[in-house]
C-alpha cells in the first residue's frame, strides 16, 4: 500500500468519525428540543473503536453493541438519517421506531443489535461464531461491551466456553474508566479489567489505544486474522473515554476536575487529523471531509424530522421470525 493510498483510507475512516461525532450532537440537541424521548446514551469520543474495528473486518462479520451503540449502528452501515429517526420515533427510522436509542440493529449488514442488559450480548457473539464454526466459513463475530460488564458473569461464561470450543468471537472492551457512574477501578481487582482477565482463560489479550483509529483497525485486524485461522478468540481493552455523561440525565460531576479536559486533547478526531497531516494529507482536504459530514448529518436531521411518525400496526411485525406476532404455544 503506498503512502498516498494510506493516506486516503484514513481520510475515509476520519470522515466516517466526524458523521458519528457530528450525529450524536444531533442526537443531543434533538433530545434537549423534545423531540427524542427517553434517553439516550452517547458514544461521542468513542468513535475509532467502531470505525477501527469495521475498517479490520469483512462484509458477512457479526457485530454485537450495547446500549451505547450509535457509532457502531453507523460503522456497520446505518445510515444518520436512519437513526436519527429512529431515536425520533419516525416511521423512516432503522427499525420503524421499535428499537430506539438503545436496540439500534442492522443484521443486513451484520450489525445484529445493541443490548440494554449489561453483558448479556456476549454469549450470543459466541453462539454467532459457533454458528460460523458449524457452516464451515470464515466469519468472526465480534462482541464489543463497556468496563462495567467485565464483573458480569455472561463475560467470564462467554469467554469459557469461547475458549475451550476456540471460536472465531473477538470481545472488543470499550474501557471509558466509568461503570455509568463508578470509576471502573475503585471497584475492581484487575488493573485492566478485561484484557488482566483473559489470561484466566487462555486467551491472549492486549491493551490498545481506542482512541487512535489506525492502533484500533490494525489490533481488532491481527485478532481477526488469529480468528480465522482457528487460533480462537482474543480479548482487545481499548481505552477511551465519553464525552458526555452516562444517559442524558447524567451531568457527568462525578469526573475529577480536568480529567475531561485532558481526553479532550486525545480526541479521536484529533488523533486521526495529526496522522492525515503527517502523511501529507492538507487542512483543506481534512476540513473538506468534516464539511461533507457535517453536510450529511444535516440533511439526515431535516429528513428526520420531516418524516411521518411510526405507524402503530408496526409493533405487531418482525416478532417472530416470519415476520408476524401470531401467539404460539
């Protein structure tokens, strides 16, 4: 790969990131004007974790996310307009109003959904490569999760029964350092509460920076490449931080005073922006890109809001598998 050609793939990838930041903005303002109800919870900050890991997989990759899922919703193939909808409850949005912030899901696409309960993703990324295993392809599944679900049981059963059977499952940590509200370390043992764990079970492991899409891309690419070749799963704790607090109801006082400040400086937008300038990549190009997301992510809040509200006939589709809600026995 020439320099040049690096150099366009990147700018890509911090295209992509700039759409994520500028849509959870969206996200925020639409919640604050009335128009999103419930809550949500952002992942502005956390962007090259899902851009990075995308970059490394292939089309036909399972992606499991949680609550905190937007970025990984858009990542897969999600479009802003999609799920600003959907968090807005038009009939337009991802998934007809029935998901909502939280349940964002994509499978079209491999992105088989965002999960409200702390950890209880993980066990079915492992099913989705055991899944894999038995149809004799080369897919990996992926289960991306937060700090707090590393003192869950499904992360220690998920990361048993991956290793003795040594699926294809890489288990992604987005470690922001907050269980919602707790620091992550005042309450656990292990310094590095997932990637500390794995040798428990066999597995390798390694700590990344999640804020640097490049480190991430090519990590979650090593571990898939392990995946593939039958070598088993890998845990990969890639250390971020949130912007904004833990849901919409959170202002976040919790956080020691300049620790916000000083993760500021290691944006992921920033870092991505630094790489572009130092393989030569201009200000203007790089300004280009945030300017076409910015485009895009206002186009999707006119449509958005624009969009006829979510037909209530909906709620009773897609239950079952048929596509129907019929009770069985």
């Amino acid at each position: 790969m020439t320099d040049a050609t690096a150099a366009t793939g990147l700018l890509a990838l911090h295209e992509t990131m700039a759409v994520i930041r500028r849509t959870e903005k969206a996200a925020h303002d639409l919640f604050m004007s009335g128009l999103v109800k419930g809550t949500t919870h952002l992942a502005a900050g956390h962007e090259a974790v899902a851009v990075g890991a995308r970059a490394a997989l292939r089309d036909g990759d399972y992606a499991f996310a949680t609550y905190r899922g937007h970025h990984h919703a858009i990542a897969w193939g999600a479009t802003p307009e999609e799920c600003l909808a959907e968090l807005m409850q038009r009939s337009t949005g991802l998934n007809k109003a029935k998901g909502g912030s939280m349940h964002l899901t994509k499978a079209g696409s491999g992105m088989l959904g965002s999960y409200a309960i702390v950890g209880a993703h993980l066990p079915m990324a492992v099913g989705a490569a055991w899944s894999a295993r038995l149809r004799g392809t080369d897919q990996v599944a992926v289960a991306f999760f937060g700090d707090g679900a590393t003192n869950i049981g499904a992360f220690h059963e998920a990361l048993n029964l991956a290793a003795v059977w040594r699926l294809p499952v890489l288990f992604v940590c987005e470690n922001n350092f907050y269980m919602e509200y707790t620091p992550i370390g005042s309450v656990t043992a292990a310094e590095h509460p997932a990637a500390g764990r794995a040798p428990s079970y066999g597995l390798p492991a390694e700590v990344v920076d999640g804020n640097d899409v490049v480190t991430v891309r090519d990590a979650v690419a090593r571990a898939a490449q392990r995946a593939r070749a039958g070598d088993g799963p890998t845990v990969l704790e890639a250390h971020t931080y949130r912007h904004y607090g833990h849901s919409r109801t959170d202002p976040a006082k919790y956080r020691p005073d300049g620790e916000l400040e000083r993760w500021l400086e290691r944006d992921p937008l920033t870092v991505s922006a630094q790489r572009l300038r130092e393989a030569g990549t201009s200000d203007d190009d790089i300004k280009a890109a945030e300017d076409r997301a910015a485009g895009v992510v206002d186009e999707a809040v006119a449509a958005a809001r624009a969009a006829p509200e979510a037909d209530l006939s909906e709620a009773f589709t897609d239950v079952w598998a048929d596509g129907g809600a019929a009770w069985r026995t």
